[in-house]
C-alpha cells in the first residue's frame, strides 16, 4: 500500500512502505491480517521486529545476532527458531516502525 503523508513526511516517503501480516508467529504482538508500516534500512536495534527475506520468503521477526549466526525469532512462543545458515539467501529489508489493526484501511 502507498504510504500516507499523515503517517511520515513528505520527504521520507520513499523510504517506507505498508505490508499485512500472515499468520501468527508474531503474537501477541502482531496478527494476522494486522498492516505493518516499514521503514527501509538495513540496520536495526536489538528490540526492533524486522522484515527480512529468507530463501525467498518474507518473514516479520526479532533478529538475534549470536556470534557470528544470525538467529530469527518469533515472538509466538509455539515457533521455534530459524538459523541464518552461511548458504542462505538472507536480506534485511525493514524495520517495523508501526502496526495497525486489520480493519485500520481498506484494500
């Protein structure tokens, strides 16, 4: 979705873009369906919840650098973790500034 000039302004515009949530290995902090506003950067803080891409797919997740293994971590307590493997595609594509509830626009 095209981010709205309410939410950021004008000039950083580009720089973030609003994608919905799938499945639920993120609650109780985000749903499904939930629309999540990103900010486009490749650095990000401990406590963030990042967007990554991981062998093709897009993943909303905490990431855990250990060492030298990046470890991706829901917040769902039911899902385990997944380990960035050196052959892995792997991407940061995000940093979740903001999620807003299902219903919040319409598609």
């Amino acid at each position: 979705l095209e981010v709205d000039k309410s939410l950021v302004s004008q000039s950083e515009k580009d720089q973030y873009f609003i994608t919905r949530a799938k499945g639920d290995s993120m609650e109780p902090f985000i749903s499904s369906g939930d629309f999540l506003l990103i900010k486009v950067q490749s650095g990000f803080n401990p406590e963030d919840r990042v967007m990554v891409v991981h062998n093709g797919v897009p993943k909303i997740k905490k990431v855990i650098k250990d060492g030298d293994k990046m470890v991706l971590r829901s917040f769902n307590k039911a899902y385990g973790d997944f380990i960035v493997e050196q052959d892995d595609d792997f991407d940061i594509v995000g940093v979740v500034q903001k999620d807003f509830p299902k219903n919040t626009f319409s598609v």
